[in-house]
C-alpha cells in the first residue's frame, strides 16, 4: 500500500509543526536550554512590543506555565489510547536498511492486534513504524520536539503532539505505553531504554516488556552489563531478565502481543 508522501516547500518529506515552530525559521536555543540557562543570561528571540510583557515570558513562572500547557495538552490529546507500545531507533535510517523494514513489519502487526503506535515523530525508524501502523489503519502517534534543526513529523503520523521540553515528552512515552522496542539508535535510544529499565527496576511503573532487535547491534552492550556491572555488583543477574532480544520482527511481535495480553488479563481481574 503505497501512500503519497506530503512535500514542504524545502522539498523534504513530512509535515510541518504550525503550533511549535515560531516566527524565526531557525530558533538560536531550543526551549531546553533555555530552561536550564542562569537567570539573566537568556537573550531575547524577537523584540516585543510590550517590553514588560516579552520579559516576563523569558522567565521561569511564564516557563512553569508553559510546561504545565504542555502536559495539558498531551494528556488531553492522548487520554483515550488504552493500549499502545512506543517504538524508538536511529533517525538516520533509510528505507533501505534492514531495521527500517523490520521495523514496519513489526509495527504493522502490533498496529493490526489494536494496539497503537507511539513514536518521536520524526524520520528513520520512528517513520518505519509509522508507516506500519498507518498501512493497516492502526493509531500512528508522533510526539514531535523542538529541536535546533527543525523536526519534521513524518507523514505516517495520524495523531501529531508538539513538544518543546524533552521530559515533557518522556513523561508521555512512559505514561501512554505499555510496553517498549528498541532498534539500533544513538544517545536518545539509549536514554529511553535506560530510563525504562531504571523505572521498571525501581517499581516506579509496572514491569512491561522492553524488546531489544537486532542482536548484532546490542549483544556487545548486554556483554558489557553482565561481565562489568553485575560482576561489580552494581546490577542483579535478574534485572538483565527485564530485555528480551529478537532478530524477527514477527517473533519479536509474537512476544510482545502475548505480553500485552497477560497484563490486559491481570488489570482487568484487579
């Protein structure tokens, strides 16, 4: 099922961020950092015409206000999906690659089960599992983030939510999934995993199942967890049984579906 990509003016695929991305075509600073800025030592990005007003909203009550906003917003917008997994990897795959295949089969078949799918929004493996879910009609989410070179949100994404904080953003991942995949990925990859792992390990969510693919990719960072941090003492053997690691995506969703199921049965007999 082919689906005809949505073009911007740049001639790059994807749909642009009307609500997120302001007047200057290119932001100096993402709202991030200037959150964690010293007070005083924020510039200005346009020149208001209340001047009293456009200091005010470079301080951090207005930025309180604004995170607040924030969650508001992707709370309202996400409050009715019961059942859904977040898929995360590198932005830099091709259509070409392997992972990004797999990844829009994987999705395909979780999206086709009535799960949703929750992504970053963005290009590469995000967008492969995107377009899975979109081929078959499933919910496709794409939580989108202000970034110093513009996001766009690819053009698999049926329900689109803007972010400019990035722990707004993580906060939404975690609250709205049930379960969490991983293709190979950079830093934000591993963020997300660990993150997971660390909120799971210490019962701040419920233990769902985080699925690692591509072997080849993580079998050197899961060697590193056994034979330095649990041999140090830092991790139990069992917290390494929180990963499971599949080279098929039908497996890999297999797995996954009968996970989901055994958690939907024991919430629902709660």
């Amino acid at each position: 099922m082919e689906k005809k990509q949505k073009v911007e003016d740049n001639g790059k695929p994807g749909v642009k961020n009307p609500t997120l991305y302001r007047k200057k075509k290119h932001l100096r600073e993402t709202e991030d950092e200037l959150l964690l800025r010293s007070p005083g030592k924020v510039g200005k990005q346009i020149s208001p015409i209340n001047k009293a007003l456009g200091e005010f909203t470079n301080n951090d009550p207005w930025r309180i206000l604004r995170i607040q906003s924030e969650y508001v917003q992707a709370f309202d917008a996400m409050s009715d999906i019961a059942n859904a997994i977040s898929v995360f990897g590198s932005a830099r795959m091709t259509a070409k690659d392997e992972d990004y295949q797999n990844a829009v089969l994987f999705s395909s078949l979780i999206a086709k089960a009535g799960y949703g799918i929750i992504t970053g929004g963005g290009p590469g493996i995000m967008q492969a599992a995107n377009e899975g879910a979109e081929m078959v009609d499933g919910l496709s989410v794409g939580l989108n983030i202000e970034l110093p070179k513009e996001q766009e949100i690819n053009p698999y994404v049926n329900l689109p939510i803007n972010f400019r904080y990035f722990f707004c953003r993580k906060t939404s991942f975690v609250k709205y999934s049930q379960g969490f995949v991983l293709f190979p990925g950079g830093f934000g990859t591993l963020d997300e995993l660990f993150e997971a792992l660390t909120l799971i390990q210490t019962h701040k969510i419920k233990h769902f199942p985080v699925i690692l693919m591509n072997s080849s990719y993580w079998n050197g960072l899961l060697v590193w967890m056994k034979e330095q941090a649990v041999k140090h003492g830092f991790l139990n053997h069992e917290d390494l049984d929180y990963i499971k690691v599949f080279d098929d995506p039908k497996e890999a969703a297999k797995y996954m579906l009968k996970k989901l199921g055994e958690q939907n049965g024991s919430i629902l007999s709660e």
